[in-house]
C-alpha cells in the first residue's frame, strides 16, 4: 500500500514537471502579462510608484493563476483536458491583452469587455476564465481611472458572458441563434442600465453606443469563437500525429535503438487506432499511446518511470502518459478504453511475434491466439476498471480475428 502511494506521488511529480517548451510558454506568458501592462500604464501616464504597485499586484496575481492553470490541466478539467497546449493558452491570452489594450480607446460602459471572457472560455474552464477576465477589467479601471459603476458594469457583462459561453457551439441552429440575441441584448441593456444609475439620464449618444457593442460583441463571437475552438482542437490531434510521425526525433531514436521494437510500436499504433476508432474512442491518442507503449525499454529499469520522464520532457498529452503508465497493468490496470485497447493489442503483437512464422502462418492459428489471449485477460478482469462496455471488447476482438496478419 505505502509502495503504491510512493509510486502515485512519483508520477504526479513527473507528469507536473514543466519541460523546456512549456517553461517557454511559462515565461513568455509572463513577460506578455508584464508588457501589456507597461503599455497600458504607459497611455495612462501612471507615475512610477503607481506602477511598481501594478507590477506587484500583476506578478502575484500571474504566479497564482500559473499554479491553478497546472493543477486544473492535471485534473482534466480544461475545455479539452489535459491535453489544452500551454501554447493554446498563451496565444488566447496574447489575444485579450490586445482586446484589453484596445477597450482603453473606447468610450466608458461601452467597450466589448465580454468578449474576453467569452474567449478565455475556449481554452480554460469557467473559474479560470472569469478570474482572469476580472483581472483584466480591474487593470483597465485602474489603469484608465474609471468609476466603480463602470467596474460593476464590465463585471456583471464577464460574468453573464462566461455563464451563456456553454451554449456556443452547439448544433442546434434555432437555440445558437436565440443565444446570439440574448448576447445582443444583455450587451445592449447592461450598459445603458449602469449608465444611467451613474448619470440619471440617458441621451441618442448612449443608445447607438450600446447597440454598436451589441452587434461587435455578436459579430466577433459568431466569426471567432468556434474557430478558435476548433484550433484548439485541431492541435490537440496535430500533437498526437506530429509524435509519431518519422520525422519525429524520438521516432528516430526508437528506430535506431531497435528496427524490431521500431516495427513492434508502428504495428501496434495502426492496429490500436483502428480498434479505436471501431468503438468511437480517441483513435489518435490510442496511435500516439500504442507507439510508445515501450519506450521504457529503451530507457531501461525503471521503465515506466524513465518513460514518463522522457515523455514530459517532449510534452506528451498526459492521457498519452497516462496509458504509458498503466503500461502492462504493472502500477495499476488500464483506466480507459484507449488504454485497454493499446494493452490488448500490444500483447496480441508480442505474443504473436514470439511465435515461429510457422506456426503463425495459418490464419486458423492467428485466430485462435486472439481469442484465447483476449478471453484469458477478460475473465481475468483486466479490463474492468477500463470503462469499456462487454460489447465493446467483443467488437474489438472480432475486428483483430478479420485482419489478414498482426504481423
């Protein structure tokens, strides 16, 4: 019991590391975060006191967010997991400096401020996005001297905005487009609301403000919003095939450790995403996780460890480091049916592999050594705990029984 915990804490201090690449995006969020601060102090004309309190303020608030940005990409808890880039996250957060730097132009209670909530929605998770778009508003109250109702007016906009961001995207074209409305509307009533409370009166001015945010704030969040979505996305699957393509330094290094163990994880890759992809799970996570499934062997002992390690070094998805982990069901049994399938295929191809070419070449033999490694691990309960339904695994083995060869 204290080995597996010991092991537990092991894993998740590997998989916190932060490589090279992340700790590049680590730093260049921060000095992003730094200059468009100056900037904004800068059109401001701050004094240098106040912006060394700003600074403070910013660096504290930066490290924090940093740390919960982390855990939360840990836990799965992104838009897309664990597997949202910290390049995706740097590249939206780039994105609102630019939106908060040129809301400063822009006339008091009227500027798109929603949008950066609505946009931070893309690659982080509700608390995220909302503390972040606050941070943003309260720089620009700072920065450009604006009132507390203007304040409570941008905020009740981020706030509203995150909250209806969950129905973006969706298919149905009668409920996006009353959700479009609604946008319009919030941002058409809540500023014109906040400025009369601040002034008692409303003039022509006020209204064509209020309208021209409404229709901006639609305009970008129909054009952009599920674009940049599916950019996040599309990365994501980009990751898994960009690892192993030839080109890939670590595929070079496995191919000139072992042509054989070359050939073993190129196998079990195609197979594992066919599988996959049968079933309707992660046909790319289960090629990237099948074709490193061993890297521990040329690590050496400890190999699920040494793997891992050399995973986070190149920034590996974790659900990829996950399945890596659960290698052989050695620390814990496969998880999830990604998992599960890479496992079954990898020990279909190295059973299979051990046999002469003899004994393998009738097809009667293939099938009776998938059926009867496949039936032994099953009744065994192997793959329990991997959410694959029964239906599913019969599906899976009855797809490897109809292929021509493993080999």
């Amino acid at each position: 019991m204290e080995k597996n915990q010991e092991n537990e804490m092991k894993r998740e201090q590997i998989e916190n590391n932060i490589s090279k690449k992340r700790l590049g995006y680590v730093i260049a969020t921060i000095f992003v975060f730094l200059l468009g601060l100056g900037i904004m102090a800068y059109q401001s004309e701050l004094l240098l006191d106040e912006l060394l309190c700003l600074v403070t303020v910013n660096i504290v608030f930066l490290l924090v967010f940093l740390i919960a940005l982390m855990k939360r990409r840990f836990l799965e808890e992104l838009p897309v997991g664990d597997s949202t880039s910290y390049g995706s996250v740097f590249l939206v957060l780039l994105l609102t400096w630019v939106l908060t730097i040129s809301f400063s132009f822009l006339p008091d209670y009227f500027a798109p401020v929603m949008l950066i909530g609505v946009m931070l929605t893309t690659v982080l998770d509700d608390m995220l996005a909302l503390s972040l778009s606050i941070y943003f508003i309260i720089i620009q109250c700072v920065t450009c001297g604006l009132s507390v109702n203007v304040f409570y007016c941008y905020c009740m906009l981020s706030v509203l905005g995150i909250l209806l961001a969950v129905f973006l995207g969706n298919r149905d074209r009668t409920e996006s487009f009353c959700i479009y409305i609604l946008y319009f509307f919030i941002n058409l009533m809540i500023p014109i609301v906040f400025y009369y409370i601040a002034y008692l009166e409303i003039d022509k001015k006020v209204f064509f403000y209020a309208i021209a945010n409404g229709l901006i704030n639609c305009a970008v969040i129909i054009v952009f919003y599920n674009r940049i979505r599916n950019k996040v996305k599309e990365g994501v699957v980009a990751d898994y095939l960009r690892f192993i393509d030839d080109s890939y330094p670590l595929v070079g290094d496995i191919k000139r450790f072992s042509t054989a163990e070359y050939r073993h994880a190129k196998r079990v890759s195609k197979l594992a995403a066919f599988c996959a992809a049968e079933i309707g799970a992660n046909a790319d996570c289960a090629a990237c996780a099948g074709f490193y499934y061993r890297l521990g062997k040329m690590e050496g002992e400890p190999e699920i460890d040494n793997a891992l390690k050399l995973a986070n070094n190149h920034c590996f998805p974790t659900d990829v480091m996950e399945i890596m982990e659960e290698y052989g069901g050695v620390i814990r049994l496969p998880q999830s049916p990604e998992s599960a399938i890479v496992h079954m295929v990898d020990t279909l191809v190295t059973k299979i592999e051990l046999l002469d070419c003899d004994t393998m070449s009738s097809t009667w033999n293939q099938d009776m050594v998938i059926y009867q490694t496949l039936n032994e691990l099953s009744q065994k309960g192997f793959y329990d705990e991997s959410k694959m339904s029964i239906n599913q695994f019969l599906t899976i083995r009855e797809k490897l029984v109809q292929e021509e060869s493993l080999l």
